[in-house]
C-alpha cells in the first residue's frame, strides 16, 4: 500500500491531541500474538450483533478487567465473557505497560487500561467510522496497537459528516488519541486481501481503555498505589478508601476545567 506519509513515521501528529507511533511495538510483536492466541483460548473471537442487529465483520475479544461488547441491548463493558459467563483474561503486566509506555511517549502520563479490545480483521472486513465512547472515563486516552496485515485507518473530525484522511497502519504501529481528540471519528476502511509473514492474511488490534477510573490527586495516586497487589500493578486502578472516593468524585465534579489537561501530545 502506498503509504501516505513516508517521511516521518516515527512520531506523526494526526491532530492536537492524537499521534501516531510508527513501528512503537514492533520489538514486542510476536508476544503480542501469543497474546492474542493465550487469550481466544479461554475467550474466543466472536463477531458481535450490533444494536440494530447486524453482524459486525471484525472478530472480537477482550482482556482485562473489563470488556467491550455489543448486542441488541446497546453497547457496554461488562466483567463477565457474556459467551463464557467468565471473567475476561487477566491483563499481563507486560501489556499493560505497553500501554502505558505508549500513552506516556504520546503525552499522556499514569495511564492505567482497564480493558483491551482485541480486534480480529479478516480480508473484507472494516470498522465503520464511530466515536469511543462508551467509558465513563474520557480524561483518558485511547492506545491503539496493530498487528499484521497493513490497514487503512480512517481518522475523521468531531463530527460523523467531516471527510475523514486515510492513514496507513503497519505491524507495530501505535496510535494514541486523548485529550482535544479523544472523541475524534475513527475507523478501518475494508482490509484489502494481503498476507504478513507474522499473521497470514489477518490483521489484529488491540485497543487499550480506562473506563472507570477518573485519576485521582497526586497525593493520593501515591498512597494508593501501595495498596496495589504486587503482579496486577497496572490492570488494576488503586484501591481507594471511601474518603479518597469521596475527594476524587469532588474533584471530579467540580473541576471541569481539569478535564482533558494532558492534552500536550501532537
Ligand atoms: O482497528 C483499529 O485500528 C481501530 C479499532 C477501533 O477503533 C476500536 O476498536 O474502537
Ligand atoms: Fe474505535
């Protein structure tokens, strides 16, 4: 595919707010596919029904705390595998620092996912332009990895009508999108039929999403993060006392204008 910015991959603001990382996750690859392939063991890939009934043709699973799904009840994150009735696969630490570590280099500090969409495109198959905006948490960026087969990511504006550009997406590229552009449209345009010596004739993306957890104080970010159980340092948020729940929804609440302050990267 010709690749609509060839000169500088490495670090190409798409807007205020969103960057891409071309090649970031490269070196980690091949652990992200196995991964991918530990995870459909015990949470296999589905194609979701829409709320309006129709079969998504991306393949999706999740790992983490939470997980997204679809179906005629509309869009959310549940714990449970709604296929399974199980808990989605424990985040690895080493996944969940990528994504942090992405976050971090794009401009976005402490982020800490709670869940990781993992997408399964087949040739043929495409994302139509859409919003994320299902977490209740929108102080956080979106990190979004991909694997294999090269797309054609379609980065829109903040409205559905804005004729979005079409970026090229290779293994191992990373985009980071928060701040003024968390809201921004964004889709795959239909997978064109290629191979990856990596992943044959598939491309995978994981995406990467706090949820729940408005980031709290500073001072209390450090005493919470004591209490985090050694292993689950980053698949969890921190445990807050009712009091620190209490200062964090305050502060939430009353301090709109902190709301998107990490928004330096681009
Ligand atoms: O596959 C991609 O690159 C984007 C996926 C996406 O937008 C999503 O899962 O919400
Ligand atoms: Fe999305």
């Amino acid at each position: 595919m010709r690749d609509l910015f060839p000169d500088d991959r490495e670090r190409l603001s798409l807007d205020p707010g969103a960057v891409l990382l071309g090649g970031f996750a490269l070196p980690v690859d091949r652990y992200l596919l196995e991964v991918i392939t530990h995870v459909a063991e015990t949470a296999p890939f589905r194609h979701l029904e829409t709320p309006g009934g129709r079969r998504m043709s991306v393949a999706m699973t999740n790992v983490g705390r939470l997980g997204w799904v679809s179906d005629r009840h509309g869009y959310r994150y549940s714990p449970l595998d709604p296929l399974t009735g199980r808990p989605w696969p424990t985040m690895p630490p080493d996944l969940a620092a990528l994504a942090t570590n992405a976050a971090a280099t794009a401009g976005f500090p402490n982020f800490a996912p709670e869940a990781c969409l993992i997408n399964r495109y087949a040739s043929g198959a495409k994302l139509s332009l859409h919003q994320d905006r299902d977490e209740r948490n929108l102080d956080q960026p979106i990190v979004s990895v991909s694997l294999g087969v090269d797309a054609r990511f379609l980065w829109g504006g903040q409205s559905r009508t804005d004729r979005p550009r079409r970026v090229a997406l290779h293994d191992g590229d990373v985009v980071v999108w928060g701040g003024p552009a968390r809201l921004t449209y964004h889709g795959v345009d239909t997978l064109i039929e290629s191979s990856h010596p990596l992943t044959g004739t598939l491309r995978y993306n994981l995406t990467f999403r706090t949820v729940t957890w408005a980031r709290p104080r500073r001072q209390i970010c450090i005493r919470a993060r004591h209490r985090r159980p050694v292993g689950e340092r980053f698949d969890t948020p921190p445990v807050l006392t009712g009091e620190e729940v209490k200062q964090d929804v305050r502060l939430d609440c009353t301090l709109p204008g902190m709301r998107h302050r990490e928004s330096r990267s681009g």
